[in-house]
C-alpha cells in the first residue's frame, strides 16, 4: 500500500511556519510544513529527531486567525532523500484542543 493510500486526511500543499519543543519543553526548533492535514504534517528539515519522538507544535495555517497548538510525534523519518524530494518527519497529531482542530478544519477547507 502506498503512503497515500495509508492516509487517513486529505493533505493540502501549504507552505507553514512550525515551532516545536520536545515534550520537556525544551529546545526550541522552528521548521516549514510542506502539506498539512488534519491528521499531520511533513516537517521539511536538516535537524531530524527520531520516529516516535513526542514533541508540542505551534503553527499558523493560511485562513487562521492566531496560532494553534498540538501534541505530536514523528512518525516517520526520511534521512536520505531521492533526487527532487527534501530531508524531513512525518508528523502526526496526537492531541489538539477542540477550538483549534476546528480552525484547522476550516482552514483546510473541511467544513
């Protein structure tokens, strides 16, 4: 099966501004989105945590009024990317207050 096939939200391509700390609150990273869902992200990046690694994301999705928050956890890891595709994490959202998943669904245009 194919990751889009696994996929359980529909992606938009959008380029987002992310801010995260690992679940201590430390260390603070700020990275690009290159899609979003309500499910999840992929993190273009360099600085790559490892798969299952918990951390608290901020972000500002185009539409949205302040920044929303979420816990998350990579999901999966691409270190050595093939030609054309950036180094970067799959994301997946674990916990997100009720308020912001809303404004995410809004903002992904899922009424």
């Amino acid at each position: 099966m194919s990751g889009a096939e696994q996929r359980r939200h529909v992606r938009r391509a959008v380029s987002v501004e992310f801010r995260g700390k690992d679940a201590g609150g430390e260390g603070e990273l700020t990275l690009v989105g290159a899609d979003l869902s309500a499910g999840g992200t992929f993190l273009r990046s360099d600085v790559l945590l490892e798969p299952g690694e918990t951390l608290a994301l901020e972000f500002h999705p185009p539409g949205a009024t302040g920044p929303l928050s979420a816990q998350a956890r990579v999901a999966w890891v691409r270190r050595f990317p093939d030609a054309g595709a950036p180094a970067g994490m799959g994301i997946e959202f674990l916990a997100m207050p009720e308020a912001d998943r809303r404004l995410l669904d809004r903002a992904l245009g899922a009424d």
